[in-house]
C-alpha cells in the first residue's frame, strides 16, 4: 500500500545503482506512480519490473513506454491492470527495451487494435514469453498476431479467454515464425471442434510440450481431430478440462500414437464415465503418463 507518493519518493532513488529486480505489484501507485517510475535514470541495470495490479491506465502505460534508461529490461509485468489500446500501442512503439523477453498484459483490455500494434514490434526480438490471456482481442487480433515474423524466439503463448473462435485459431495457426513454441494456451476461447481440427494440423509447433485447450467444448468430434495429429512429438502435457468429450472423445483420444512423451493429461468434467476410462487404458503409446486426471 505505497501508493502514489510512495512510488513518487522510490522513483526519486539515486543510490541503488545495481538494481536489477524491481516489484511494486499490488501498491495502488496508478498511473502518477508509474510515470515518477519510468522516469528514473538511476536503475540502468534494471532487469525485472513487476507493475502487475496497480490500476495503471493508459497514461501510465504511455509514460512507461517512453522510458530510454531500461537498456536492460528483460521482464515486464503489467498483469492486471486498466490498460486500454492507447497503452498498448504506446508500449509496442518502444525502441530500448531489444532484450526484453518476457510481456505480461493478461487481465488488461487491449482489444483487438492493441494486439494489433504489439504484432507490428519489431525491437523485441528477444522476446520468449508473451500473455495477453483475457484482453478481449478477438479474431482480429490473432490475425494480427499471427502475422509477427519478429519473434522467433518465441516459447510460451497465452491468449486464453479472448473470444477467438475457429476462425481465431485458423489465423494463428498460419504463422510460420514462432519455431519454437513449446507452451500455447488458448484455453476459455470458444474454438470448437472446428478450430481444434484446424490446430491439429500444424507443422510449425513441433516443439510444443504443453497444450491447454480447457473450457472450448471441442467434443468428440474435436477429440477425434486431435488424436490424428503427428507432428508435436514433444507434448507432455495436454489440458482437456470441461470440453464436453465423453465416453467417445476418450475413445478417440486413446488412438493417438504420436505424442509418446505425454506425462500429464487432464479430462477432468467431462463425464467419460467407465467407457472411457477403459479405452484410454488401453493406450500403449503414453508410456510415460505418469498423471491422468478424469474425474
């Protein structure tokens, strides 16, 4: 609880010279805090800066992105927080931050135009973890996003709760820079059994090791889309909660013999009943599953 003269009077430090993690999260310091923050020339060895639910709006997103004293800067956290596009615009146009590698925004409201100017980045070639999970962006923005060659550094990848739909997922699934994504999370997104069968087919992820799919209502028919997959022979963990597969999706998951690093599945609500369970005993591809949850 520093609030704003708290982080007005942090921000005036001239001492701490080799600072490298900074966390203000949960201090109410709004956008007056973070702008006395971002003007700081002290901190040039600054690597982390946690700014996560502090009711920043887009004035303090814009003062932050005008920061040129962060060389450094390797982790920005902004999670939880009022920022519109306006902000999100503003800190895609920043130029200094070359080693970031990881952008925190989910449970903002960017929209589907903030995503759109984070795509454009080009400075952020470093960048290995990105979370826009709940900023409302819609088809259009993963368009967008999908569109990024700059990142090809790229690993972790949450877009959760953002209302893509299939036709989302189609245009995500169109990129051919992110190589070496490992974890994807499009879980709460409306995509249907249509949008998995499209996921299903990708040839670029072949280093993917974990898939959250939660809350899509994918169904058998997406179940059975997602067993004839054979490129991401490196999953280990599969998140299937709540996506209405039944005894039959079960079934068809159980055919599925490319994923033989899997470790981790998870059906949990989704009514497989004894059938199912039966059918997915029957794999003898998973030989390393050592966590099944189905109840």
């Amino acid at each position: 609880m520093i609030g704003i003269e708290g982080a007005i009077a942090i921000s005036k430090n001239t001492t701490w010279k080799n600072l490298t993690t900074l966390n203000l999260s949960s201090n109410h310091i709004g956008d007056k805090g973070v702008s006395a923050i971002s003007k700081n020339t002290t901190w040039t060895n600054l690597t982390t800066l946690d700014l996560s639910i502090n009711s920043i709006r887009d004035e303090g997103a814009v003062a932050i992105s005008k920061n040129t004293n962060w060389a450094n800067l390797t982790t920005l956290n902004q999670r939880q927080n009022e920022i519109l596009h306006e902000g999100a615009i503003a800190i895609s146009k920043n130029t200094t931050w070359t080693k970031l590698a990881t952008l925190d925004l989910h449970f903002n409201d960017i929209f589907d135009k903030g995503a759109r100017a984070i795509s454009k980045n080009t400075t952020w070639a470093n960048l290995t973890t990105l979370k826009l999970s709940s900023n409302k962006i819609g088809t259009e923005g993963a368009a967008a996003l999908s569109k990024n060659t700059t990142w090809i550094k790229l690993t972790t990848l949450s877009l959760s709760n953002n209302e893509l739909g299939a036709e989302g997922v189609d245009a995500l699934n169109k990129n051919t820079t992110w190589i070496n994504l490992t974890t994807l999370n499009l879980s709460s997104n409306k995509i249907g059994a249509e949008g998995v069968a499209t996921l299903s087919k990708n040839s670029t992820w072949i280093n993917l090791t974990t898939l959250n799919l939660s809350f899509n209502m994918i169904s058998a028919e997406g179940a059975a889309a997602l067993s004839k997959n054979i490129n991401w022979k490196n999953l280990t963990i599969l998140y299937l909660v709540h996506t209405k597969l039944g005894a039959e999706g079960a079934d068809a998951l159980s055919k599925n013999t490319t994923w033989t690093k899997l470790t981790t599945l998870d059906l949990a609500d989704n009514e497989i009943g004894d059938k199912g369970a039966a059918a997915l005993s029957k794999n003898t591809t998973w030989v390393d599953l050592s966590q099944i949850i189905k109840q």
